[in-house]
C-alpha cells in the first residue's frame, strides 16, 4: 500500500488544523492505522492508533486536543488537530498495520508563536 498524508501547514498556536490520510489500496484491511510524526534529531512518536473496531490509544501530549476518525467510502483516515502547540511542530506521517507497519511520505506541520 501507498500512503500519501496531506493537510498539513503553517498555524498559529492554539489553532487547528485537519490532516487527511488514503492509500492506494483498501487501508481499513489493516488491523491498525494511525498517525505519527518526527521533528529533526528526534524519534518519531506516536501520535493515535486506532483499531479495527475503533479502539483508540492517543500520545499523552496531544490526549484531549487530537481526534482520529475515518471515512471508509472515501478510504481516508483524518487527523483533527486543534488547540495547536509549537511543540505539536513535526512532520506528521500515517500509518497501517498488519503486524509490520507500513508509512508514506508525511506532511509537515509547523505551528507558530
């Protein structure tokens, strides 16, 4: 499968921002999609997960400000970003996962002061 994340861009903190996520084949065969993001000279992080059956699990700094949610008619995973931070700045990339996960090319995040 290929991955293309877009959506991200330039926000101001404390804005929002939407991140949109598809494939070229059919994501919600995966047993696990999500999302997760790198800054330069660190590990990338993980940002959600989410299960076959929905069941989430959120990094603990972005817990209660991001919201994953998916549309299986359009085969698109979203990102809902909101109260941004400028610590939130990263390429931020998606992800599916059979037992061996797989990632496209991410779409870079930059919030401002």
């Amino acid at each position: 499968v290929q991955l293309q994340a877009s959506g991200g861009g330039l926000v101001q903190a404390g804005g929002s921002l939407e991140l949109s996520c598809t494939g070229s084949t059919d994501i919600f065969s995966f047993n696990v999609m999500g999302w997760s993001r790198q800054t330069p000279g660190k590990e990338r992080e993980l940002v959600v997960a989410i299960g076959r059956r929905g069941s989430t699990n959120y990094g603990d700094s972005v817990e209660g400000r991001f919201t994953v949610s998916r549309d299986a008619a359009k085969n698109t995973m979203y990102l809902q970003m909101n109260d941004l931070k400028i610590e939130d700045t990263a390429v931020y990339y998606c992800f599916v996962s059979d037992g061996v996960m797989r990632s496209g090319q991410g779409t870079l995040v930059t919030v401002s002061s």
